[in-house]
C-alpha cells in the first residue's frame, strides 16, 4: 500500500512542478474573462476583426464601421468625427509604432504622425493592409497586390493563378499567404516560402512561423521555411482559424474556443461562455499586458491574467458571499431569469441548504481560529442560528429541517415542503443524511473554534443533543411529518448492514452515526451516547465497517432502495460526506486506540481519492490522519476559477486529452482538467465529468474555496 501511494504521489509531484516550486503564498497569474457588452446596433451585423494599438486601445472592425472598448461594452469609435460615418474596409496596426492605419475603399490613411499619411487609391481595388515601421503599407485583393512607399503606389506582380488570402508584416518583412503558398516579399518579388494544402493561419515568433491548419499546426524558420517543429494535433480543437503569439505562449481560435499552449507543452482551454461570447473565434489580439482579446461571432471577450494571491481570492469569494449569497444565514446558490446576468440574481432554496451552509459556517470557525476577527466569529453564529431554526421551524421534536422559506416561496421539491407552526413560514422535510453530516461538522467546528463561553459551548451542545436525541428515540431513523423514516436519514442497525461491505453505504452510514454519538458525548457528556456508539460498533459492527478498505468498492447489482439502484459505481457524494465526517470522526474519538484506526480508514479513502485532487479532502487528511498531497493543494486554490456561474462546458471532443477505459470511478481521463475548464461543481461531484453545467442559470457561492483556504491556513499549510 505504501509503495502504491509513494508512486501515486510522485506522479501528481510531476505534472504539479509549477504549483510546488512557488511560493504558494506569492501573488500568481489567474485568468479571469471579461465579456464586453454589445451594442444593439451590433445585432447581425458581420464582426470582422479586433486589434490594440500603442495606448491599449482595442478596436473591433464590423460591416457597420468601427468600434472600441470604453470600460466594459464596445461603442462606436466617434472620437474622429470626420471619420466616424465611413466604414472601414479593414484596419491595422503599424508594425513597431503601434499606431492604427484604416483602410477605406479609396484610400489609406492614419491619425498618427499629425495625420500626414494620406494615399488616394483605385476606388474598391484592395480589402486588406498591413503596415511596416517605416510606413511602407501592403494592400491586397482577391487578385491584386500593391505597395504605398513615400505616397507613391506601385502594383506587385502575383504569380500566375495565384489568390490573396491573407497579408502580414513581421521584423519589417511582408508576407503573403495565397491558396496554398505562404510567400515572403524580397527585393520588389514574392519568394515562395511554404506550400501546404490546409494552411488556415499563420502567427510570428522571433525567427519561426506558425502554420495552423485543419489538423493543428506546426513551425517553419522564417527564412528557410523549413519545418522547425512538427504537427501538434493533439490539441484541445485541431481545426485552427486564428494564429496568435501572446507572453511566448501559441494562441489558438478554433469554431470551438480558444486555446493557448504552455511552455511545458500543455494546453489551457477557453471555450463555454465563462470565457467567450460563443466558441466561433473569428480574431485575436492582446495588449501590452498579456490580456488576450477574442472576437467570435457574437461579440468580444478579453481573457485577462490577473496577479492574485491566495488571500486576495479568499477576500473575493467572501466579499461576493456576503453581497449576493446569504439567505436567513444560509449559504444559497443564486439563480438567474437571464443567463448570467447578475441584476437578475435570486437566492432560492436548495435541496441541501444546511449541508452547503456547514461549508461556509466552517470557513468562518476555522477563520477565527487563525485571525481571531470579530467578523469571521460574527458570521460564524449567524449561520449556526439559521442551523437551529431548521430544527425549530418545525414541530418535530429534534428534526432538523432541509431548508425553510416564507410561504408560497418554496423553489425546489415541491412535494417534500411542509406548513410551519408560524403561519408564515414553511420549512421542507426529507431530510437526509447529507443534512446530518453538515451539522454534525458545523456543530463540531463551532465548538473547536467559535463557542468560547459556556453560553456558546451549552448552545452548541443542546442542538446536537436535540438531533442525536430524535434520532435514537427513533430506532436510528429520522422520522418525518408522515410518520415514516426518510428516504436516505437511516442508520438502523438492519438498515446499514443491509448493505454489502462492496457497496459504499455501509461505510459511510456507520461511520457518520458513530462521529455524531461521540460528538454528542463529547459536547454533552451524557453517557447514553458513548453507550450507543459502543453498542453500534461492538454488537453490530459499526467499527468494522468504518475499517472497510475502499478497494473492496466495486460494482454490484441487485440493491434497490426505494426506487434507486445501488452499487452501480464510486459516489461521489459518498466522498463528500465521508471526508467531512472525518474531521468529527477523529477529533471526538473516545480513545487514542480508535484515533489510530480511525486515521488508517481515513488514510485509505484519502489514497482512493488522489486523483481527483481534492484540495479539502487533502486537508481533513492532513488534519486527522497527517498524511496530505501537498502539490494539489496549491493547484485546487489556484485553479479555482473566478467565475462560479454555472456555464454550460464541453471538453469530450478534446483531442488533447488522454481518455480512460470506463471505469468504476467513473475517471474519464489520466489527468484531470483544471478546475476552470470543468463545468462549475461542488465537492460531491466527480471532478472527471468532462461535460456539464445549465446554461449559465445559476451561480455556486464560493465556500468550495473558502473552506479548504482557511482549513490551510489553520493547519499551517499556507501562512497567509
């Protein structure tokens, strides 16, 4: 086993080099999207191009004529108001200068140099120009090359049969891509530099071009145009529009996104509306930061490298939190009537409010517990009150409720909601035991970390006590307003070993009841829950199961519990459960002995899970069983994205990917994507899902962050 996860570990060491060999509490580049605002007089209309000039000002070229950037929308570029009404025929930007050049049908002209340049041309001959540092221009149409030296226009020669796709200028030397020939202008005469049958764009690297095709694409010396580095196929999209170099890094525009390539050779890529307007990337640029603009068909996006430190995003997700995710002291999902568009944000119940609320609550205890700030202790509390008004919003002795609304409000599961005693109030039963392990965390973090006096310890124990108390009266069910148990609040005896040691269940059952019994003890110090644990684990094997070894997972068909089939794969909400449940586990064992068994259990799941590279689970490791794979840390924080909306993502037509057989885990792929890339979920998901999310109509909160940040800070793991 030691060898196994030695292996395991080395090999997520090297493909986490970068994340290792930072300081992790230094600032780092994090991309986030910017996504302009479209004029309406944009709609339908053709988005040719998009360039930046020497002062960072982003143009995008449209069959309607010119527009720019002003903060976060694109206007008509009114600025030069004899300009203004004509539509350019295209646009460029001198090479070295940076000042911007229009092409219109008659002629060429710029503002830069007190606007001296000025040529007069045959009306409607050229439709493309390019622009050297000495103010040579190259114009080209379909079958027509021409040159503008010193206001003096002279006509090229194309060679017979040829076409003009497309002109760049690069170091001063002009280059001309036709059919099938990408041609280097020398001495008054086009030089033949490269013949392929599928070249669809070209990009400049110091002395190397860029070839992109159908099929990805491959370097040439710029002045020998051989081959300097092979076909790339094996990138997320193969079928390259746009070429673009940007901080040494190859940009590429795809009908599917946007991707760049690393300099250690892997890919990171831009697709869904997290990044982009749509995927049909039509036109690329940066700016003199680094940021990388996209124009697609419907509109423009900047990809931007923002310099981030852990903290600083830690400070994000909270402040975002507090402004738009708070419901009664509930963490709450937002929802939106229009995709994406935070004016139309509503916080709406869930199926697990108290479950995600245990996250933030416990982001908040273990802040207090490194900062000791009034705030994080504040918000702590009024989130635990909103975890005691689920208890009794209802008249079920010690039920804790799923969520709870104001009549008439409820969103989802209209079936399980429920009347309150208060008449205006509503609260929704069925309660599971995902319920159960987030107050049992909740309640186990509070008393660590937030209950200082003996007020805050007895109220911290008295709502354990209420649900440990219904449970046990209730012959280990949570019982609901129908009488009956709920569908998944079980942990009878009968019940937990119904299940076969193959199935999850088993495990995760025992272990989350004996957590809660010792908590119970521990904050309460009646012995009937010390009693109980020992019963369940002694008489009915309660301990053996919590010692189950994860390798004896495994498929097993015929188990049916109410409708749901079971034992047909790895759960992840399993996981979820388990690892929170670890942390109560461990730190409320009776004994010494048990912590040493327990922390092997914990060992074990923790090898089973290293390839999801679960920052929280590597926490609650480190925290209980000491064992902990540090590198993926530092990728979970640092790859958590910015944006949290709920977009709709695609990655299984990557061809850059390494795919997997199926598999019990359900683990599509050797490595898993980062975070960023993957549609938008929370712990209890498989992170190998390679398509997902809904359109954008929701947005997660950002305690998936917080909550394992402040867990490293508290166990020293990081320092700030």
């Amino acid at each position: 086993m030691k060898r196994t996860c030695s292996i395991l570990i080395l090999l997520f060491l090297v493909f986490s080099l970068w994340a290792s060999a930072a300081d992790p509490d230094l600032p780092f580049k994090q991309a986030v999207a910017q996504k302009y605002k479209i004029p309406s007089a944009l709609n339908g209309a053709e988005l040719k191009k998009v360039l930046v000039d020497y002062n960072d000002v982003v143009y995008v070229l449209s069959s309607i004529g010119l527009f720019r950037v002003e903060e976060k929308a694109l206007v008509k570029d009114l600025r030069y108001t004899p300009l203004s009404p004509k539509i350019p025929v295209d646009i460029a930007i001198q090479e070295t200068s940076g000042h911007l050049y229009y092409l219109y049908e008659d002629k060429v002209l710029t503002n830069g140099y007190a606007g001296v340049p000025y040529t007069i041309l045959p009306k409607a001959k050229y439709t493309k120009l390019a622009v050297a540092g000495d103010g040579t221009v190259l114009l080209a149409g379909n079958e027509s090359l021409a040159m503008v030296r010193m206001n003096v226009l002279f006509n090229i020669v194309l060679p017979a049969g040829e076409a003009v796709r497309d002109i760049y200028i690069h170091k001063g030397v002009f280059y001309v891509l036709g059919k099938q020939t990408l041609y280097r202008y020398e001495a008054g005469r086009l030089i033949a530099l490269h013949t392929a049958h599928n070249i669809q764009a070209v990009a400049f690297e110091k002395s190397e071009i860029i070839i992109g095709t159908t099929d990805g694409f491959y370097g040439i010396h710029s002045l020998s145009g051989d081959r300097s580095f092979g076909l790339q196929n094996k990138v997320p999209v193969p079928d390259i529009k746009v070429l673009l170099m940007a901080g040494g890094n190859i940009w590429a525009g795809t009908p599917e996104g946007a991707f760049m390539r690393e300099p250690l050779g892997s890919y990171r890529y831009y697709a869904s509306q997290r990044w982009l307007q749509d995927d049909d990337v039509a036109g690329m640029t940066s700016d003199s930061k680094g940021n990388v603009y996209c124009l697609t068909r419907k509109g423009l996006s900047q990809i931007q490298f923002a310099s981030y430190t852990l903290a600083q995003k830690a400070a994000y997700y909270q402040n975002k939190i507090r402004q738009r995710h708070i419901r009664y002291g509930l963490i709450s999902e937002v929802f939106f009537t229009q995709p994406g568009e935070m004016e139309t944000a509503e916080m709406k119940d869930t199926d697990n409010d108290g479950l995600w609320s245990s996250f933030y609550l416990g982001s908040q205890a273990f802040r207090y517990a490194v900062t000791r700030e009034k705030e994080a202790k504040r918000y702590a509390w009024e989130c635990f009150e909103a975890f005691e008004r689920l208890i009794s919003i209802n008249p079920l002795q010690g039920f804790p409720s799923r969520t709870f609304e104001r009549i008439e409000y409820r969103h989802s599961d209209p079936h399980a909601w429920r009347k309150s005693q208060d008449p205006e109030w509503e609260w929704k039963g069925t309660t599971s035991s995902d319920e159960f392990v987030g107050h049992i965390f909740a309640a186990a973090v509070m008393h660590q970390f937030a209950a200082e006096t003996q007020d805050e310890k007895k109220r911290v124990a008295d709502f354990v006590d209420k649900i440990l108390t219904h449970i046990i009266n209730n012959n280990y069910y949570f019982i609901d307003a129908d009488g009956k148990p709920t569908r998944w609040g079980r942990w009878n005896p009968e019940y937990i070993n119904w299940f076969p040691e193959t199935i999850s269940d088993r495990k995760l059952g025992s272990t989350t009841i004996i957590a809660g019994l010792q908590l119970g003890y521990a904050l309460t110090g009646k012995s009937i829950y010390r009693t109980e644990a020992n019963r369940l684990m002694n008489e009915h094997g309660y301990l053996k199961n919590i010692l189950i070894d994860c390798k004896k997972i495994a498929v097993t068909p015929g188990y049916v519990h109410m409708d749901d089939t079971l034992g047909d794969g790895w759960n992840h909400s399993d996981d979820e459960m388990s690892f929170l449940t670890y942390w109560v586990l461990y730190h409320f064992a009776f004994s010494d002995s048990l912590k040493k068994q327990y922390a092997s259990a914990i060992r074990n799941h923790w090898e089973a899970e290293l390839p999801e590279r679960d920052g929280l689970w590597n926490l609650i490791a480190r925290g209980t069983a000491g064992v902990m794979d540090k590198p993926s840390v530092f990728w979970y924080l640092k790859e958590f994205p910015i944006d949290l909306v709920r977009w709709s993502v695609k990655n299984s037509h990557r061809k850059d990917l390494e795919f997997l057989p199926e598999n019990l885990r359900g683990q599509t792929t050797r490595i898993q994507i980062p975070l960023s890339e993957q549609p938008m979920h929370r712990h209890n998901t498989n992170p190998f899902i390679l398509d997902g999310g809904d359109g954008g109509r929701a947005e997660l909160a950002g305690d998936e962050y917080l909550l394992p940040y402040w867990m490293a800070r508290y166990l020293k793991v990081i320092d700030k």
